[in-house]
C-alpha cells in the first residue's frame, strides 16, 4: 500500500486507533503536560525574575537536563514506578513526567529573563504613578515579560508535542502508534503516515503560536525584524574601498 | 551482578558508545560546516536574514522521530541506514547554528571591521582573519547546545533499531533490567559533558587573546 493509498484509506480514519483519535490522544497527554509545566513554572520564573535568587542554579539544572535522553529517562522512570503504581497509569506517569522536565526549564528562563529584561524606566515610571510592588509586576513586567514567556512556552510545547511519541514506547496511544507499529509490522506506509502527521502538527502549532504572538503582545513591545544596525560608511573608509577596488 | 553485566557485554557497550560518539561527531561537524556559510549570508544581506534564519528554525520544529523515519523515503535509504540519522542530526544543527553564525559576526565591534578595512584587508581576509575568529565566543556557545542535544536526540533512533547509546535503554526496557539502561544514561551524560567540554577548551585555544578570567 503506497503512502497515499494509506492516507485515502476511510478505515485509517475512524474508530479508536485512527488518525482523529491518535491525533486526540496526542494533544491530550501534551496539554497535561504542558499545563503541569505552565503551572509550576511561571510562578518559579516570577519568583526568581522578581528577586534575583536560584538564577544560577536554574540555569544549571536546565544544561544537566538536556544533556538526559528522554528515552533512558522514560525507561528509568517506569521500571521505578512500576512496582508502586497500580494500572495503567504505570504508563501515563513516567510520560507526563518526562515531557514535564523537558518543558519546564524553557518555560522558566523564558519567564524570568522576559521579568528582568523589562524596561527599568517603565518599571521607574509605574512606581512614580504610585503603582503598587504587585500592581508593577502584573501591569508592567508581566506584560513586558510576555515575548520571552511566549517563546518559552512555544519551544516547551514543540518538544512536549515531539517527543510524546515515546508514549507509544511504552504500549500507550499516540501518534507514535503509528510509527512504532508500523515499524514492528514492516508497513512502512503506516511509518511515514505517522511521521508526516506528527511533523504536520508540529508546524501547525509553530505557525500558530507565531500568529498567537502577534495578537496578544502589546504592540508597543512587538519586535519587529531587529532594526538593522546601519552602517555608515565614514569617508574614511569609503576612500579606502575605493583605492582597493 | 552489576559488575558481571558490564563486563561481560563490555565488547559491545564499546561499539556502542563508538558508534554513538561517530553519529554525533560527524553530523556536528558537517552542521557546522553548512551553517558557516548560511550565517555568513545572512549576516551580510540584513533583507535575507528574517528569512535564511527563519526557515532554519523552522527545521527544528520537525520532531526527531518523524525526521528519521521521513529522510529515507527523499534519500531513498534503508529504514535502518546511518545514513538518515547523520542527515537528520545534520539538519538540526544547521538549524541551530545559522543563527548563531549570523548573530556572533553580527556582534564583532564596527571598529574592528573599519580597522581590518583600514590595514588593507580584502573582504575574504577580513572575514577569515578578522571577522570569525571574534565571532567564535558566539560560535562555540552555540555548538556546546547543538552537540549535547545529538547527543541525547541521537538516542531516540534507538526506537527505530539503530545501534547506539539508546540501544541500551530500549534493552532494559525489554528485560526490565536496571543496568543496562543506568550504563547507557552514565554514558551519555559523560559523552555530553566530554564533548561540551572539549568545545570550551578549543575555543579557549582559538581565542588566546581573551582573558582567560572573564566567564559568563
């Protein structure tokens, strides 16, 4: 069966293995995920944005942790829980919590660099109108903060949506299914339908997170291209062009 | 028993972790290689930039496992051939790297390229004498992130048969075997500290006009 035959074939895309489903089931365990992720680390990013403490090992911790293969992690993490979790949450947990520490560090040095990168004078000027501390963190710094926060959370969910294909690993549903079963089966169709699809999405989501950027940050934050430092030939240099050429 | 394990299968954790340090190397190399030129071009001509740096991270989007099953399909390679995750690995560094390239040329002091035009210098001879040795702070900040992440996505191709470091997990895995699968993690973390460390010290030996004290 070629690739488009597969695609074309009605039976690919209903019932509980077909592709809306797989799709589904896909987006579910990375909202979890990137929702658990969201929640632990926009606050930690605040905290430490806000007072300066734990930076350099935040930091730290985020270079350990990519230098870890997901997938040890994955194995690891299951063959230490299986004893102690009951059911078929022996296999949703290891992969929550593996996509949660491959999203976290993104999140969180997006947060509080986006704090600390907020403009000081705007920070000045809200204090001299008589803003509160919490009043400037919630209508200025956060707001400043928003670009770098985004782009966390972009680069988290892009590697939360990637590699929740491991699900599929260990005998959970996914888009991984197809290419793992696929791959066990010899039906290399089925492999690269499920690759296209997993990629398809992820630029989906890319593209969607850019237009979601241009919509939510204030335009008065909005980078455009980095204004390009223009160089201005002095006369200097010019005449020296001009004897070389 | 652990002891047992390792050194019993010692022949072949080896030619793991060589064929793990041969399939990072290679492609980090030839990232390299592709993004100096793509920077360049963006660095030089500021309308292509957005697009040249744009597209290149766009790549990166594309998830590690779609790519290795995607490539033999346009190279027209066996599933299991080296060959599409050197391509694969490849890519993902090009894409880290063309903007590093274009911002580490971006960052050499105006006045230094005004002195380099000023002593005489061509284009070529600035850029190759002048121009890249200042950027490499830049350029080897961002090799140490693109060869530490091949290190740990080049374990996913373990799921699809190719033998490396990921081998091991997927081995203990199956046997619900811890040492297996701890040996192949120490692995790969000690390649990842090896390799990062062994680009912060070329860089030291590339720029000897830095001093040494001033650390990020």
């Amino acid at each position: 069966m070629s690739l488009l035959e597969w695609f074309l074939d009605p039976a690919h895309w209903s019932g509980a293995d077909g592709i809306p489903m797989q799709i589904g089931v896909h987006l579910f365990y990375s909202a979890v995920a990137l929702a658990l992720s969201l929640l632990f680390a926009v606050p930690l990013g605040i905290y430490i944005g806000f007072t300066g403490k734990g930076e350099g090992i935040v930091a730290g911790i985020a270079n350990a942790l990519r230098a870890l293969p997901t997938l040890g992690l994955l194995v690891l993490l299951f063959l230490l829980l299986s004893p102690v979790v009951p059911g078929q949450l022996v296999y949703g947990i290891p992969t929550v919590i593996v996509l949660v520490l491959l999203a976290v560090p993104p999140i969180l040095t997006g947060t509080y660099a986006g704090i600390q990168a907020a403009d000081t004078e705007a920070v000045n000027a809200a204090r001299g109108m008589g803003y509160s501390q919490v009043q400037i963190l919630w209508f200025v710094q956060l707001p400043c903060a928003l670009p770098l926060l985004l782009s966390g959370v972009r680069s988290s969910t892009l590697q939360i949506v990637s590699t929740a294909t491991v699900a599929a690993y260990l005998g959970l549903q996914g888009l991984g299914r197809f290419i793992l079963d696929g791959r066990a089966q010899g039906d290399f169709s089925q492999m690269a339908a499920g690759a296209i699809l997993l990629a398809a999405l992820a630029l989906i989501l890319e593209l969607a997170f850019i237009a979601v950027g241009r919509l939510i940050v204030s335009p008065g934050l909005q980078r455009t291209t980095r204004a390009p430092r223009k160089i201005v030939p002095t006369t200097a240099t010019a005449a020296i062009r001009l004897t070389a050429s | 028993m652990t002891v047992d394990w390792i050194w019993s299968n010692l022949p072949r954790i080896t030619e793991l972790t060589l064929n793990h340090i041969g399939l990072t190397v290679i492609p980090t190399i030839l990232g390299l290689i592709v993004a100096l030129p793509l920077g360049w071009w963006a660095h030089r001509s500021r309308r292509s930039y957005p697009a040249i740096v744009g597209a290149a991270s766009l790549l990166y989007t594309v998830p590690s496992l779609a790519l290795f099953v995607i490539l033999p399909q346009i190279l027209g390679t066996r599933i299991l051939d080296p060959i599409n995750v050197v391509v694969a690995l490849t890519v993902y560094t090009i894409s880290l790297l063309v903007r590093v390239v274009a911002d580490g040329l971006n960052s050499v002091p105006h006045e230094t390229v005004q002195a380099a035009d000023a002593m005489g210098y061509r284009a070529w001879q600035r850029l190759v004498l002048v121009e890249l040795p200042n950027a490499i702070p830049v350029i080897a900040a961002g090799l140490r992130i693109a060869v530490v992440s091949n290190v740990s996505i080049l374990t996913m191709a373990a799921l699809l048969g190719i033998p490396q470091l990921g081998t091991l997990f997927t081995q203990g895995f199956q046997l619900r075997l811890y040492v297996p699968l701890v040996t192949g993690i120490l692995l790969c973390v000690a390649l990842a500290i090896a390799f990062d460390s062994l680009i912060v010290w070329l860089g030291r030996l590339l720029t000897p006009w830095r001093q040494k004290t001033v650390t990020a």
